[in-house]
C-alpha cells in the first residue's frame, strides 16, 4: 500500500520545492487551463515540453511521473474504444465488418489522452514539490476572499490538513490489521464470497473503531492546547512571495495566452 | 525443525525515493522449544525480523526456513497458509485486531480460517480463553466492553487457538501495569515450558528478560549484533553498557556490589538467591 504515489510528497530540495505554495497552486490552475484549451499538437507540444523542463528542474525521476498515471491506463483505453465506435466523422481510415475508424476518432483520442497526460504531469508536479502543510496553507490564503461572504475558510483549511496528517497514519494502520488477521489465516485474495466478506469486515471494524477513537484523542488534545473552533488565530509559518514566485505565475500564465492564441489561429 | 536465518537483507519500498533497508545480512538460527527475547533500540529491525517468520514480508535477499519450509529471496512462496497456521503471530497493540461480535467468536475466527469446524473452534476457544484467564461470563461480551489488559488477553487467545508451534510476540506486555505485564510473562513461561510451544518474544524490559527468557538475540540497526543464553549476556556488564542496554535491578546491584569488592558468582540471578548469597556471607 506504500506504492501510492499519487499525490505523494517527495521531499527534496529544488526550485520549485522552495516556491510559495500560493504561487504554485496559482500557476498549476492556469496550467491546467491551458491543457483544456483545444490549441492543437503544436500547443500540447508546448506544454509537453514545458512541463517536462519543470520535472527535471524539481529534481523528480521520470517513473514516479509515469507510475502516478498507471491508475489512469484503464480509463485511457475505454475512452479510446468508446471513440472508436462512437466517432464517425473524417476520413475513413479502415474497415473490418462492422468496424469502422475514422481519423477524427483517432484524432479525439490521442487529444483525450494527451490532456489526461499532461493534467497528471501538472498535478504531480504540484503534489510532490509541496508539503501538504504548506498546500492547506496556500489554500487558506487563496480562499480568504471568501471569508467575506460567510465561508469558514480556517475551519476548512483545518479540516484538509488534519485529513492530509491522518492519510499515512491510516495507512500504516491499515496495514497493520490487515497483517494481524493475515496472521490469523485470512486470506484477502482468494475464497468465496463469504470468506471474502468475513475478510473484509476483519479489515473495516478494527479501522472505524481506531478512526474514532483517534478522532475523539485528537480533539481533545486539541482542545488541551487550546484550540476553539471559530476563534482567532495566528500563524506561525508566513507565506512569502519572492522572485521566483512571481516568475513561476506570469510564465504559466504567459503559456496559457500562447494556446489561446494558438487555438484562435486555429480556428481562422 | 529449525527455525533459521541465512543472509537474509530486508528493504522496505526497494527502487523508490523511499527505500529503507531494515535487516542487513542477518544470520541466525532459533532453538526450538525456548523462550528467545528480541531486543534492540527503537527501529533496530526486531518487527521487521519476526515478521519474516510468518511470510508477512518476505526477505529482499538471502533465504529464511522455519519449521519445513523455506522462503528464498526472489522466489514465490505459495505454502503462506499451512506456515502461518504453525507460526502465530501476536502483533504489537494486538487488542486493535478484535472484529467479531463477541469474545468468544473472535478467539474462533483464527481457528475456523485453518478449516477447524465451529463445533471444534468453539471448544479450543474456551480452553484458550481459559489459558490468558478471561472469566466465562465474559466470554458473549463485545470486545469493545473489555478493559485494554483483557483485549490484549483475547487477542492473544485468538493466536493460541490456532495451536502454533511457535509462538511471536511484538511487545506483548507494552502499555499494560506491572503486575498485569508479570501475569501476561508467567502466562507465557507456561505454555513455553508446558505445552512445549517455541516462543519468540520482542521486547523492550530487560527485567522479563532476565527472569523469563532462555537467550537472547540482539539486534542494532538491522544488524545482528549477538546471540547467547541469558547468562551469558548478563555476565557481560560493560557490554550492556556500551550498547545502551539498561541490565536489570539485580544485575546493576551485582555490579555495585562488584565495585565494592564483593564477587557474586554469576549464577545468581534472583533476588532470593543473592540475598542468600549475602546472608551466607555475612554470617560466616
């Protein structure tokens, strides 16, 4: 269960990791904008390439990147059959009996497919150059708007980063049970159904009781130290745009007019 | 039917930013029928190492034979069943594993996935039950009823009923009071000496070590550092020093006395016998 590398932090020490987390959720937006906009090869080529740049520069290895869109393959090759069949537009491209493909199918695939591509690249990107302290932080901020029109933004914040700190503790938990009762013969792979069951339960009674007996613990040790829900607070970690921020927003909000520019020439 | 380890290297998550190498080149080989401590530092590899004993993590090189099977690095082991059903296993916190409705049930569970029937799992359930001392009017309570020592006892039971050969236990006494963690030690003594089951116990208390357990295995950053009766290993006082293990109560007063210039033989490893030694002494 240790392989789960979507949105795994990768503590490492490159540019991006020292980024504002603002700056950076920023900049993935416009980014992930920017692969939705219909700007053509040319456009994703661009952006491929940029991205590319921006993983070498984080300092990542290439089959963390490629490891964290295995979870995707399966929905990439039903998109691809569906639109095979679906599609029925272009140039006919080949015939089997009922069978039929059309270029402009082949064309809306590997378009599908690219996005998906370049949107797992991006969030990645994101994901495994940033704490997830820092990410709630960054999204704190970026809510603050809000607070205005009644949104709880602290209390969220709050509620993601207690969900992010209990994820690898779950985890190891999880773990853990599932080799106690692996211990005591049961078997998760292999049986009927019901021993499947009677698996599965041995697995989910022993986490819920955990989960609420470590929420009741950590509410309150919260409330040991002081925390009132709704109250004011200070912070001890401050977010500080430098240079680099402001270079990391205009650049990805640069490549963003270039495929809108792209995919408006497109259009004429 | 040994149970023994050949260079066997264990590493956690190998070929990822995150690998960790717990256990380095270990070579060991378990008497059976004695009561073996696994002691080291907070993340020595003592979990790491036991858990190899049920094929819970299978060795990253080197190869690892309990009973009549052998897992090799490298290779699939398919018998995972028929070994766990000999080699129980009792986890760290084992009271969090309890699922079933009632206790009694939850002792039969380990039995009944063996392919035990319910009528048979019902009956070793009891005897096992009665072994840890959990009182019968206990017995159709929901776990989560229990006071923590006894969860731990019912736990414990549910390994006992499957009848392992050997027996391993992850810090088996952590959390509990004192006079609790004595009774769980007796307890185990007991099936080790009587009904002649392996027991590998790790732990953090040298006191249960000196006064439960035959030998000792050491263990230092996933390295083994020695292996030796207990005697042995409580002769050695700069040793224990040295590798920051804190001897227990009546091995420090030894040395003192030592230091004082009264020889104790090292025989002595309780205190009715020291104070017999002393008196002995004093009289003549």
């Amino acid at each position: 269960m240790k392989n789960v590398t979507l949105g795994q932090y990768i503590p490492l020490d490159s540019f991006f990791h020292k980024l504002d987390p603002r700056a950076k959720i920023c900049a993935m937006i416009a980014i992930l904008i920017a692969v939705f906009i219909p700007a053509g090869f040319v456009g994703y080529g661009i952006l491929a390439a940029v991205l590319i740049a921006c993983i070498l520069r984080a300092k990542l290895q290439f089959s963390f990147v490629i490891k964290a869109m295995k979870p995707m393959v399966m929905m990439m090759i039903f998109l691809t059959i569906i639109n095979v069949f679906v599609i029925k537009t272009g140039n006919l491209l080949y015939t089997l009996g009922p069978v039929t493909i059309y270029d402009d199918a082949l064309k809306q695939t590997a378009y599908i497919i690219i996005r998906l591509a370049l949107m797992i690249m991006t969030t990645t990107l994101l994901t495994a150059t940033t704490k997830p302290m820092d990410m709630t932080l960054g999204i704190e901020d970026l809510l603050k708007p809000f607070e205005k029109l009644g949104v709880p933004t602290h209390d969220i914040a709050m509620m993601i980063a207690l969900a992010l700190r209990f994820i690898p503790t779950l985890i190891d938990e999880a773990e853990r049970i599932l080799k106690a009762q692996a211990s005591r013969g049961v078997d998760f792979e292999n049986g009927s159904l019901k021993e499947k069951i009677s698996a599965i339960m041995s697995l989910i009674v022993p986490m819920f009781v955990s989960c609420f007996q470590r929420a009741d613990d950590l509410a309150d040790a919260m409330e040991a130290r002081g925390y009132v829900v709704g109250a004011k607070r200070v912070r001890y970690k401050q977010l500080k745009f430098g240079r680099g921020d402001y270079i990391v927003i205009i650049g990805a909000n640069l490549l963003l007019a270039l495929m809108i520019f792209l995919a408006y020439r497109g259009t004429i | 039917m040994p149970i023994r380890f050949e260079k066997v290297d264990f590493e956690y998550s190998p070929e990822t930013p995150f690998a960790f190498k717990a256990l380095t080149d270990i070579n060991l080989e378990l008497a059976m029928d004695k009561m073996t401590a696994i002691i080291g530092a907070t993340g020595s590899g003592k979990t790491t190492l036991v858990q190899h004993l049920n094929a819970l993590l299978l060795p990253t090189a080197g190869q690892v034979t309990v009973l009549d099977w052998q897992i090799k690095a490298g290779q699939k082991f398919t018998k995972v069943k028929d070994l766990r059903h000999r080699v129980g296993l009792v986890f760290q916190f084992a009271e969090y594993q309890l699922f079933e409705e009632t206790v009694l049930k939850d002792v039969c569970f380990g039995p009944q996935n063996f392919g035990v029937s319910e009528e048979e799992a019902v009956k070793i359930a009891r005897e096992s039950l009665k072994i840890v001392g959990i009182a019968e009017s206990d017995f159709e309570k929901s776990p989560l009823e229990l006071s923590g020592g006894q969860k731990r006892r019912v736990a414990i039971a549910g390994i006992l009923a499957m009848k392992p050969q050997i027996l391993v236990l992850d810090e088996p006494t952590a959390g509990l009071d004192p006079q609790g963690a004595e009774n769980m030690m007796e307890l185990f003594r007991k099936i080790n000496k009587e009904n002649g089951i392996t027991v590998l116990i790790v732990t953090h208390n040298m006191e249960h070590v000196l006064q439960y357990c035959d030998e000792v295995v050491v263990l230092e950053k996933g390295q083994l550092l020695m292996q030796t009766d207990i005697k042995t290993f409580f002769e050695n006082y700069e040793y224990m020093e040295k590798a920051n293990i804190n001897p227990p109560a009546i091995i420090r007063f030894k040395e003192l006395l030592r230091k004082n210039g009264l020889e104790i033989s090292s025989d002595v490893l309780d205190i009715d016998s020291l104070a017999k030694e002393i008196a002995g002494r004093y009289r003549k």
